[in-house]
C-alpha cells in the first residue's frame, strides 16, 4: 500500500472505528475477545482498502467486512478467535477507547441480541445503527423484500425474549 493510500486508510479508520467496536460488541462478551475481533477487522480492512472503489459508502463498506469477519469467525470457533501478526500497522493506528457504560434496558437488549443467530443479530444491529433497508439488503446481501420479512420475525423474537 503506497503512503498516501496508507495515510487516507488511517484517517478515515480512526474517524470510522465506532462502527468496527460496535461490531465487536454484538458478538463478544468479554473485553479480551472484543480485543482480539477488533484487531482482525482492522486487519481485513486494511487488507481490503486497497480494492475499495467507493461504489459503496465507505461505513457500508466497514460494516459489510466486519459483519463478515466476525460471523465467519465465530462460525469457526466460538471461544477463541486467531489473530495475525498485527505489529506492522499497530504503531500507526490508534484506537480510542470504547465506552462500555450503558443503563440497565441496554443491556437486557444486547443479552437478547446475543440469543439470536449469527444473520439475525447482523440485520437487527444495521437496523439498530438506523440503516434504511435498501443499505442493510445491500450490506448482507440479500433481498429487500427477505430484509424486511427476517427483521420482522427478529422484532418478534426479541419481544418474546425481552417479555416472556
């Protein structure tokens, strides 16, 4: 990656990387395993910048490979995540702590959440994140009518879960 490429990665990285610890908190449940996900989206981000064209906006485009990193991921093992060696472009990122204070109904949210499938919780999240259903068909990559249907069936699901 050339340094001018590199240099326009980092910045929008450290302005985007809500989206990256966000992604994260949907699918860890302890700080260690935020870590380690959080690491590897960068790392396929990084990897994946130099092909972005810009046909997407750029937070789609974060959303898209992190959804995919971590459901790919947590398919394979739901303990343990591998990492690559990330020495190379540590010292030029840095990341910003994630506020993890929240009240009481969000956290009954996100332990609903946590109950869902790997899909499910990727669609309730893009919609949580106020994303229309044309971006979440797109950022998936299925239908907007299916988007529509699942998300249905989710709000459903997790009324249940929330009001048993």
């Amino acid at each position: 990656m050339n340094k001018e490429l590199e240099h326009k990665f980092i910045s929008e990285f450290q302005e985007n990387q809500n989206i990256v610890h966000k992604v994260c908190r949907i699918y860890t449940s302890d700080q260690e395993s935020h870590n380690d996900l959080f690491q590897e989206i960068t790392i396929q981000l990084w990897n994946a910048y130099p092909k972005f064209r810009g046909d997407s906006k750029l937070s789609t485009w974060m959303y898209r490979i992190g959804l995919n990193t971590a459901i790919t991921l947590y398919r394979k093992s739901k303990r343990s995540v591998p990492t690559q060696d990330f020495d190379t472009v540590l010292h030029k990122i840095e990341a910003t702590d994630y506020d993890n204070t929240e009240d009481e109904q969000l956290k009954l949210m996100y332990k609903a959440i946590h109950q869902l499938s790997d899909i499910d919780k990727a669609l309730i999240f893009l919609y949580l994140e106020d994303k229309n259903y044309s971006e979440i068909s797109e950022t998936i990559g299925i239908s907007e009518v299916n988007a529509r249907v699942k998300m249905n069936r989710i709000k459903t699901r997790l009324k249940t879960i929330l009001n048993p």
